[in-house]
C-alpha cells in the first residue's frame, strides 16, 4: 500500500544532531513538513520518501501482535528511528478543518511562553517572528517543591526558563548559594562550555520550567547570530560572580581547569581588560595564551599557533594553568587575532562539531 497523506514520530534518537524523540514529518499529498524551526535533514526526507514508496503494510506481526513498523535514518553523524503513526487521507474540507485545529494548538503552546519570553532581557534582540520560532522549540516541565532539577557532574542536556515557582542552587555541603525566580535562565553554562553541570538545581517550591534541549538551543544560535552577544555576555557575568566569590585574578594565580575551564578563563580576562599570559600545562604538551588588555595577541600549543591552536585550547577540560601580568616589548607590538567574542563563539562551535 502507498501512502500520500501520512504523519511519521520520531520513536528512538541517538546522538542525532537535529531532531527529538516524538517530534512528526507530515506528508500531505508528496509535500513534507518538518518540525517547526527545524532544517530539512535531506537524509531523513530520503529514507521517509523510501519508507513511503515500498508498497507494504506500516505493520508488522509477531506472537506479541501487532506493532508499528521502525525505519532508520543513520546515514549522518547520528541514529532516529522512526514509525508510521497515521494515515492523513481526508477530504479537502477535513483537512482544512484538521490544519486550522493544529494551528490552533500551536498557536496556545506559542502563547504559553511567548509573553514571559519577551519580557526577558536576554531575548530582547530578537523580533517577534524569532521570539515565535523560539516558543515552538519549547517544552514545559513541572516539579513538586523539593525536587532534585540537575545533578552537579551530570552532563548539561537542556536550557531551562523559569515560568512560575523558585529554584535554589546547592552547594556541596547542602547550602544554598542562590535562588533563581520566575524570569530568570539557568543550565545555559553547561550548554555553552560543554562542560558538565558543577551545582545542584533544586526546586523551592512548586515550579514550571520552560526547557530547550541542547540541539534546538545551538539550531537557536545558529538561526539567530545575535543571541550569540546575550549569551556571551551572560556567561562573563556568571564567569566574573564566580571570581568575586572566589577573588579577583591576579599575577601568579595558578588553578586546575577541571574547576575553571579555559572558556571561563579566558573570558573572565578579556571581561577584566588584563596584559598578561595564560601558561597551561596540558597532558599532551603545554601551551602560552597572550592577552593585552583583555584582547588575544598570541595563542600556541604545541605546533598550532593563533586561531587553531585558541579552538583547540577551549576542547581542553583537564590541566593546570598561571596567570602572569605584563608582556615584554616585543610583545607588546603584537597585533590583535581577532574579535574575542567571535573567535570564543566560533570555537566552541568547532569543539561541538569534533564531539559529534
């Protein structure tokens, strides 16, 4: 049997870099929709065009009876498979009466989050047709007061928006060393420096999260460049509280990079305005950082030096580092790399693309 008007569900996913688990592909009449705010992953459309062209039942049948049929679409750098969920086969005017009731509910989970969205200043750069995309990425999640959020060691999955209650940070020693209220964005970290989360998330008390899960976080940023600047700058804000808490950087201050990593590092120097050098001695060699007021002048490790040898620092989560001031003459007439925040965002989307 050949379908025309069909829907497939995302059943399994595995490291796939675009889609979820229970996210659809509509086929009506030979035209495929994806989910909103996402590309067409050609391979996908490919083994959705192959599974609809084989004339063969959606089912099959073992002792246990019947189920859905699984395809596979593995052909990129991740695994999804997906099943046949139903037939659209109806008239003009129930399909029109079946598109006008999606976008209805659509348009409610829109609403949902859109107006606290728009009140939040991270978000304000985007217009409201970006503000929308971002809505439909996102999905709601509810605690009962006490509940455990994130795990401090746990690797970060998710972005999570406040929409209604109060949650606390706690350190190890069970202490609470902030509370984040309704507005307020956390898990962002862990996202962007691709390292693990470092404090607990509880909730205080009855609580709804708005959450965006790793790829449509990075589909976002890709999609919307100058959310890039809010989140660079949350993360020199959360970067420079941690150092308050801990004291200001100075000459000869030396640390690990499993309790700072070289992200936070850096930009907690750029954000100071400091001229000094970042020494890191690195299981596979060492390396030399050169900032001259804040900005990079000089990168090397091992036989990279500028540009390649930053991206490939900002990998390193394992090593330890000092921090001394001043340059020499020569090091001085040293001319800038680039744009700090660029170069810091363009790495961080090279580290993502080795890990998938």
């Amino acid at each position: 049997m050949e379908y025309r008007n069909a829907i497939f569900i995302v059943a399994e996913e595995h490291s796939c870099p675009t889609y979820n688990i229970g996210e659809e592909f509509k086929v009506e009449q030979d035209a495929l929709t994806v989910p909103d705010g996402k590309p067409v992953c050609l391979m996908m459309a490919r083994e959705l065009i192959k599974a609809l062209s084989e004339k063969k039942s959606m089912q099959r049948f073992s002792l246990a009876g019947s189920q859905r049929a699984k395809f596979e679409c593995g052909g990129c750098k991740g695994r999804i498979l997906f099943e046949f969920k139903k037939e659209k086969d109806f008239s003009t005017l129930q399909m029109k009466l079946l598109a006008a009731a999606e976008q209805k509910e659509r348009m409610r989970h829109l609403d949902r989050f859109f107006g606290v969205l728009r009140r939040l200043e991270i978000f304000e750069p985007l217009k409201e047709e970006g503000l929308r995309d971002l809505s439909a990425q996102l999905q709601l999640k509810e605690f009962d007061a006490n509940k455990v959020i994130l795990k401090k060691g746990e690797p970060g999955t998710s972005l999570y928006i406040v929409l209604e209650g109060l949650v606390a940070v706690i350190g190890d020693d069970g202490q609470t060393l902030s509370e984040i209220g309704v507005g307020e964005v956390f898990g962002e970290m862990s996202l962007l420096s691709g390292e693990p989360i470092t404090t607990n998330i509880h909730s205080r008390k009855k609580t709804r999260l708005a959450s965006l899960s790793s790829k449509d976080f990075k589909h976002v940023l890709n999609r919307y460049p100058v959310l890039q600047v809010s989140f660079y700058r949350m993360l020199v804000d959360r970067a420079q509280a941690n150092v308050m808490r801990a004291g200001n950087i100075s000459s000869g201050m030396t640390g690990r990079l499993a309790e700072i990593n070289t992200v936070e590092l850096f930009q907690l120097i750029n954000s100071s305005q400091k001229t000094g050098k970042v020494s890191l001695t690195l299981d596979d060699g060492n390396a030399l950082v050169v900032f001259s007021e804040g900005e990079l002048v000089g990168v090397r490790y091992r036989d990279l030096v500028g540009k390649d040898a930053l991206f490939a620092l900002l990998a390193k989560s394992d090593g330890d580092f000092t921090y001394t001031s001043g340059l020499s003459d020569e090091e001085t007439k040293l001319p800038v790399i680039g744009g700090f925040m660029g170069l810091i965002m363009e790495g961080l989307r090279r580290v993502d693309e080795r890990e998938v």
